[in-house]
C-alpha cells in the first residue's frame, strides 16, 4: 500500500486528499509543516509527496529543495494556487514530477497521482536491478527507464545467462544495436573473453567472407600468410554481426552452416575447426520482407532468431528524452569544458515535440554539437539547430472575432476556444495524452480532467 505525503498548511485541503486517496487504497498523511514533511522523508519510504507551494512563511519551493536533498527520487507533485504557475515551472525545474492548480477537482487528483506512483514504481525497479547487479553494465550507455526499454533489460538479462543462445537484434538506425549485443557479452560468463563486431554491409563478399573465416597462404593472389578468422578469434567469448541483412546469399549459407554444426574451415583449408562463439546478430532491415524478396536465406533468419530483441525508436519513448539529455550534457560539458548544467522548458518542450529519425544516435550528435557551440549555462530554444525548430507546430494568427450587438457569455466563449485547442492538438498527436499536455504544456493530469470535461473521448 503506497505511502502518500500531503504537506498543505489547509486543514481543509489536507482532510479533503487524505479522504480522496484512502478511498483509493493508499495509505496518506499529511502535515502543514515543510520541517515536518522533510523529517518525515528522511526517517521512512514515502512513495509520493503532494507539495503545496504557498505554505505561509515557509516557501514551497525551499521545502521542495529541502526534500530532494534527502532523498534525490522522492517523487513530488506540486499543488500550486491560479497566481502561482510560474513558481510551479519553476518547480519543475527543480525536479518536481507535475503540479496540479487549485482548485481540483478528485477525478484529477485521482488520474495525476496514478501516473506518478507507476512512474515511481518503474525508477524503482531499475534501481533494484542496478543494485542487485541484475541490470546493464555501467560502462553500456542506455539510458532511460520508460516501459519500453525495461522490457529490453529484461530481455538482455535473462539471454545473457545463456552464452549459446542465438540474438537477433532488431531496430532502426541509432536505436543502440551494438550497445544491446555488447551488454549482453557483458553480462554472460564470457565476460573477459574478446567481443568482436563486423559490419555485414561494409566488406565485399570475398573480403568478408576471409574476415570470417579466415584463410591458408595461398588460397587466393594475395595471400601470402595464414589469417585467422574472426570466428577463431572470438574463442569463448561472442561474434557480433552488425547489418546481418546486407549479407550476401551465397555467404549466408556458409554462415548457416556455421551456426548449426560450430565448425568453420578457413578459405582454402582441408579440416574443420571447433569454434566456441556466441553469434548475437543485428539489423534494421525486415528480414521478413528480403525473405520475400529472396534477398534473405528463410532458414538463416530461424537459425539467428533463437532470441529475439527489438529496440524501440526513440519516438516511441519520449519520457527517455530528458535523462538522456542530462546524461550526453554532463559527458560532453567535461569533454569539452563548458559550464552547461540543463536545458530550459521551452527548449527541452522542442526536443521532446522533435521526430528524432536517427534516434538516440542523432540525440547524441545533436548535444555534442551543441555543447561545442554553446558557452552559456542553460540551453534555450535558440542554441537549438534549426531541424529541431524545424519540427515545432507553427504558431498561428491570433484569434480574430466580432463582438455581437448582444455581448457573449465569457465563460462559455474562452470554454469554447479553450475546448477547440485542446481538439485540435490531441488530433495533432494522434491522441497520444502525455504527448499533448507538452504540447500545451499543461499537466497530464488537468489534461486529462479536460478532455473528459468537454467529452473529446470517452475515457482520457
């Protein structure tokens, strides 16, 4: 049963959540102190804090500071008077998770405080397998925590513990091929042993072919020595074969029979010779489409897809665009000695909007550019490359109306306008809720309590 914190100077606030949420099955208390509320996160677990930001003389702010010195993954959700919005951002800058206006409505309370105590319990889990020495190495740089990537861990996890077991990693471009493959020599008992990665794509089919499998002085003009092959020199530890797709048919037969028998003969030799390999294989191709195509071997594409991984693109995982950010800053701040510390709302609100068709490896490129050109402390929207603005919605004309003879109800009007933006942005993003709250940058939460407010669907 999670434990909620309500920390609001209102007996009458502090009455009415505590009955909200108890109906719901957690376990809140709460206080009017801000002294109280951080003796009470530095002595037991608390799973959420709802903060009010005015709390007489004491500044919610402070007290919000105070609670992330304590316990830096305390998960707080501002509670925040119509006045005071700007000190909510601020807030947020600060590391709280969301802020909610007063007044509120239950149902809003309800939906904001599930997002975030789901939000909680997967940071935590990442955090229970990093202690447990159960998630990536250190030295992998994946980053992030969304559902999504979880289930890669687990995947990779689980496979490594299996040094026989074929891999087929699948993705787009820059998603983190060769980081999966290389966590998952990390992480087996051929730890230690070499990692040896080639591109299928790269090489001509005799080249690759030798490169493999290495070759006898004299099996072809040039050459002059014995080479042994990647195969060979990947004893007890894994072959990794990056764009396995772009393989040559006649190529992809050896390496089948490779696969099924653990034997290779180099080019122009006469016996077989054991390997002891992990093959872990990658691509951003449908394999499945070049098998109609007859571009790909139908029986290979079983023999690599023992254990199958797919990466998902980064699109498809926005939540990791923030830690991501913080983690390329602070690495390329060092390397280049800048002071960059963070990236401003309004900027971090276009990264997130952008597409990122080269995913995490475009993300990437985009910091490090930025950290050689920039020499201020925090990114703003104007140290982004223009293919980041690029992607932002237009802004349009403003509004532009008649006031008729008999005058208009306010309320209704600004309801109305107020209904046809958030219409209009949710059709935007395809009805996608956290991607529409940033686009109107408002809390999931209220976002939430709006569009079943004005009926713009059935269950938000």
């Amino acid at each position: 049963m999670e434990k909620i914190l309500i920390v609001d100077d209102e007996a009458f606030i502090r009455e009415n959540l505590e009955r909200i949420l108890a109906e719901d099955g957690y376990r809140p208390f709460s206080t009017a102190s801000g002294e109280e509320a951080v003796r009470q996160v530095s002595d037991e677990e608390v799973d959420l804090v709802l903060l009010d930001l005015n709390l007489g003389a004491k500044s919610g702010l402070d007290v919000l500071a105070a609670l992330k010195e304590v316990d830096p993954d305390v998960l707080v959700i501002i509670i925040t008077g119509y006045g005071t919005v700007e000190s909510a951002v601020e807030a947020l800058k600060m590391g709280a998770y969301d802020y909610i206006k007063k007044p509120f409505k239950a149902d809003a309370i309800r939906l904001i405080v599930k997002l975030a105590l789901e939000t909680q319990s997967l940071r935590r889990e990442v955090r229970h397998l990093r202690r447990e020495g159960k998630g990536l190495p250190e030295s992998v740089d994946m980053v992030g925590s969304s559902p999504a990537l979880l289930q890669v861990y687990r995947q990779v996890r689980e496979v490594a513990k299996h040094e026989t077991a074929t891999v087929l990693i699948t993705g787009e471009s820059g998603t983190g091929k060769e980081l999966v493959a290389r966590a998952i020599h990390d992480l087996s008992p051929r730890k230690g042993r070499p990692f040896i990665e080639i591109n299928c794509g790269s090489l001509p089919f005799n080249l690759l072919e030798s490169e493999l499998f290495g070759h006898e002085r004299g099996a072809f003009t040039d050459a002059k020595t014995r080479k042994i092959g990647l195969f060979e020199e990947a004893c007890g530890g894994t072959v990794f074969l990056d764009e396995i797709g772009e393989m040559d048919m006649s190529l992809q037969v050896k390496l089948l029979r490779v696969l099924e028998d653990r034997k290779i003969r180099r080019l122009g030799g006469t016996r077989n010779i054991d390997i002891d390999a992990r093959v872990v294989a990658a691509t951003n191709r449908n394999l499945k489409t070049a098998i109609d195509e007859k571009q790909f071997r139908e029986d290979l594409y079983y023999r690599l897809n023992v254990f199958p991984i797919q990466l998902p693109p980064l699109r498809d995982r926005r939540e990791d665009i923030p830690p991501l950010l913080d983690y390329f800053i602070k690495r390329f701040s060092r390397e280049f000695n800048k002071r960059i510390r963070e990236v401003s709302r309004d900027a971090l609100d276009l990264l997130i909007r952008y597409h990122w068709p080269g995913n995490v490896r475009e993300l990437r490129n985009v910091v490090e550019r930025i950290c050689i050109m920039y020499n201020g402390e925090v990114i703003k929207p104007d140290g982004l490359p223009k293919e980041i603005w690029g992607d932002a919605p237009r802004r349009e004309a403003g509004f532009s109306f008649e006031i008729p003879p008999e005058g208009i109800h306010l309320e209704d009007f600004v309801g109305q306008i107020e209904k046809d933006l958030i219409g209009k942005a949710f059709s935007i993003t395809g009805g996608n809720v956290a991607k529409t709250a940033r686009m109107l940058n408002v809390p999931r939460g209220t976002l939430r309590y709006k569009l079943e407010k004005y009926q713009l669907v059935e269950e938000a």
